[in-house]
C-alpha cells in the first residue's frame, strides 16, 4: 500500500494498530501459531468484524478457516507501523521526564534510537543519562544535521518548545514527539505526536466520576 491509500486510514484505526502489535508479540512469546479474528477480538476488546475490517484496510491477512498466521501478521505491522527500520531521535530537555525517557531501553528494541539529549542548564551539559550524552542546545541544529536525526521528543516548557518548534523545523526534522502542554505550530509535512499527560489523567476523571463507581466521600 503506498503513501497516498495510507492517509484514507481513519486515525482510529491507526491508534488500534499498536494494540494489535502488542498483543500479537504476547502471542508470539507464547508459542501460539496462528489465531482467528473471534478469539483476536476477545484479547482486543473490540468485535471479530472491527478486527477484520481494520487488517482489511492493510490487505488482510487472513486466511478463511485458518485465522491469521500470528508470526506473519505481527512482522507486517510492524512493517506498516515503520518499525522494520531505525529510526533516530534526540530528547529535548534534560530534566526529570527526559532522563526518564533516555533510560527507557524498550524504545530501541522497536527500533527507536535516542542518540543524544539537549539542555540549556550547564550543570547538565556534558553529562550522561542513560547512557545517553547531554549536550548544548546551541549544538542541536547541527547535530540534527549531522547525525540523521528523524524525531525529536520535546520534554521542556511551553514557551520553549512553541520557540524550539521553527528550529526544528529549520533543522529538517521529520517528527516531533511533543510532551510540552501546548499545541505546536510546524510546517505541513513534520509530523506531530501531541501527549498532553494532564488531559490523560482528566480523561481518567472523567471516566472514573461517570463510571458508576463513584467513590464514597
């Protein structure tokens, strides 16, 4: 499926796509050969049919009265998804959540490599997190440049990251994985990951307030 079909896929499907790789991994470490779209559904959580329809949209995959074949359906979506190649990131901020996010070793077995971490504080420029270099924000342009950088995560300020946006953009980064409480402004073709952790935690509110398991005051 090439580029153009790809962006007739619906957002929602998009966000079940890591799902469906996840689970297909579980399987996959428990020896489980090839599953049907029915019991698929039960572990999804969604219906047989949402499931068929969503891999229908990528080309199937399944076989009719075989299932899917869980070792060919995983290494697909991952394929779709990009994680059959690197793809190189630097992190933006060298405070707590940034440090958090450089000591993440699962990120790299997806093929997500944190190559380096940018701050202004000198108290942390040339410093090691995770293994992973501290360096000047005054270097990061160059850097961009010169190392093949596709994504950058942006773990600093609001009003640093609005400012850090054109930079990027100027550097020719491809990504940004924004966890600045803000919506960035960036050119057409960069693309933007917005994870606002504090609407997360409203959305959990909301739903533990409407839920019917209201807690007793």
């Amino acid at each position: 499926m090439d580029v153009k079909d790809r962006k007739k896929i619906s957002q929602a499907i998009i966000k079940r796509l890591p799902r469906y790789y996840r689970y297909l991994g579980e399987l996959l470490s428990q020896d489980v050969e090839r599953i049907s779209s029915n019991d698929f559904s039960k572990l999804m959580g969604v219906t047989a049919s949402q499931v068929r329809q969503d891999l229908n949209n990528f080309g199937g995959f399944g076989q009719q009265g075989y299932g899917y074949n869980v070792k060919n359906l995983y290494e697909e979506i991952g394929k779709i998804l990009g994680l059959d190649r690197v793809h190189n990131i630097v992190v933006i901020g060298a405070g707590n959540f940034g440090k958090a996010l450089a000591g993440y070793k699962d990120f790299e077995k997806r093929g997500f490599k944190i190559k380096a971490m940018f701050d202004q504080d000198p108290d942390k420029i040339g410093k090691s997190y995770g293994g992973i270099n501290v360096y000047s924000i005054n270097e990061l342009t160059d850097y961009i440049k010169a190392n093949d950088i596709e994504i950058a995560a942006l773990t600093v300020p609001k009003a640093a990251a609005i400012q850090l946006a054109g930079i990027l953009a100027d550097a020719g980064i491809k990504g940004i994985w924004n966890f600045a409480h803000t919506d960035l402004k960036v050119p057409r073709q960069i693309v933007v990951e917005n994870v606002h952790l504090s609407e997360s935690l409203m959305r959990l509110s909301y739903n533990l307030v409407n839920s019917g398991n209201k807690m007793k005051k």
